[in-house]
C-alpha cells in the first residue's frame, strides 16, 4: 500500500498494490514520467513517481498491459467487395442575426454640489 498526499488539497490517501500496477502499466504505455492519479478529496490529478509505483506494484507488474493488443491496433479494412455507408451530409443552418440596438447618449443630471477634494 502507498501513501500519497495531494499537493493541493494536503490530505493524504493510500493506493493499493493493484491500482499502483496499473498506473503503473498505464504510465509505461503513454512512456510518462509519472503515473497520475485522481486525489478522493479534491478531484484533482496528483502525480505519483515511477520509482515509488515500482516499489509498491506487485512483481512482474510492469509486464500487464492495461489495452489488449487487439484493440491498440487499428481496425483492418473491410473486404473489397463492401462499400461503408456514407453519411448523409447535414443541413447546414444559418445562425439567427442578431438585433443591433444603438443607445442614444443622454446628459447626466448634475447630482447636487461639487465637492473639493483635499
């Protein structure tokens, strides 16, 4: 178990041996520099060190792969013989203008005496 403490928020959480692995897979996959983690208090992203991730993930943890390989790779073309629907172009919609109102400047009343200010 890991403890961590949120530098916005300061209070401390604990993470567990197998969320550790798996930030710690996801980490590795994007090649981060930190494995990143959402504080339960503030909702804020802290950022927990690789090193410490290491010492707390089970053995053998950087191994798992969070994304099946099939579904990291694109999808294959489809066969010669089909045609992809094309989609059926939307309407385009022009926006409403907008009335332009033009306010006529008027005179200030004098408010009473003037003032001096010292």
């Amino acid at each position: 178990m890991l403890r961590a403490r949120c530098p916005y928020c300061g209070r401390p959480f604990s993470v567990s041996r197998e969320e550790a692995a798996g930030i710690l897979a996801r980490a590795l996959t994007e090649s981060a520099r930190y494995g990143m983690r959402e504080c339960p208090f503030c909702r804020r992203r802290v950022k927990i060190g690789l090193a410490e991730l290491r010492r707390v993930a089970p053995a053998g943890a950087e191994l798992v792969s969070p994304v099946p390989e099939a579904a990291a790779s694109p999808s294959p073309e489809p066969p010669a013989g089909t045609e992809a629907p094309t989609p059926e172009p939307e309407e385009e919609v022009p926006p409403a203008p907008t009335p332009q109102v033009r306010r006529e400047r008027t005179e200030a009343a004098p408010s009473g005496p003037k003032r001096s200010r010292r």
